[in-house]
C-alpha cells in the first residue's frame, strides 16, 4: 500500500520536478502525477462497465501511450484503471491502495522519462548505469 507520502518522495527524487498545488507534481511545467478523486461520473462510467469504484486515493499518472495503459489495466486491473474522461489521453489512474512502494516508483519514473526534457532524460539515464 502506497501513500501520498510515497508519490512526494519519489518525485521529489527525480530532476526538475515541483509541487505545483498540493498533490499536483510536474517536470518543469509538465503535468507527471496528480489526485485525481473520483467524480459522481466516473463511478457510473465505472458501475456501467461492470466494474466496481475503487475507494480511497487515487492517482493519476502520465505514461508514454495509450497501449501502455491498456497493458497496466490488462495486467493488474485492482490496481490500474481509467474512465472515460481520460478516452484518447496517455494517462492512468491509480488505486494506491492497491500498489506496492517499488512498483508505484516504476510507474513514476517511467511517467518522468516520458515528460522531462530530452537532454535531461539522456543525462539521468546516463548516470543510471
């Protein structure tokens, strides 16, 4: 089980990145992670699809495309999920209830590769090795 203190940590570890807002984390001026409480729609988009609301927090995170989150969704679909309202858009939703520290750190590294400057991804990634 993940916490808001989790997500904060793990970005803040990474280059470049803020707090916009309260739980509201960028790469310079790039959204990477966010609250993103459910809204009345969401839940009867959810319900109307067979699936069943998740309580609690919940995150959301860019990932590079949308078969990315088809394939998170399809893998651990108590953890990941989407509505409607993110049809078309290379974002997932988290249940961090449901996800581990060591995975929830993968998803936002990975959402960080994909929005930070090039350059900058090059140098992290050189420094990784």
């Amino acid at each position: 089980m993940a916490t808001w203190n989790d997500v904060a940590h793990i970005v803040g570890g990474l280059p470049l990145t803020a707090e916009q807002s309260p739980r509201d984390w960028r790469v310079g001026k790039k959204m990477l992670a966010w609250e993103r409480p459910l809204r009345p729609s969401d839940g009867e988009a959810l319900a109307a699809q067979g699936s069943e609301p998740p309580q609690g927090d919940i995150l959301g995170v860019r990932v590079p495309d949308e078969g990315i989150k088809f394939a998170l969704i399809s893998d651990d679909p108590g953890v990941y999920f989407t509505t409607p309202h993110f049809d078309g858009y290379a974002a997932v939703l988290v249940n961090l209830d449901a996800i581990d520290a060591g995975d929830l750190e993968e998803l936002i590294t990975e959402a960080w590769l994909t929005q930070a400057p090039r350059k900058l991804v090059q140098e992290f990634l050189a420094d990784s090795r």
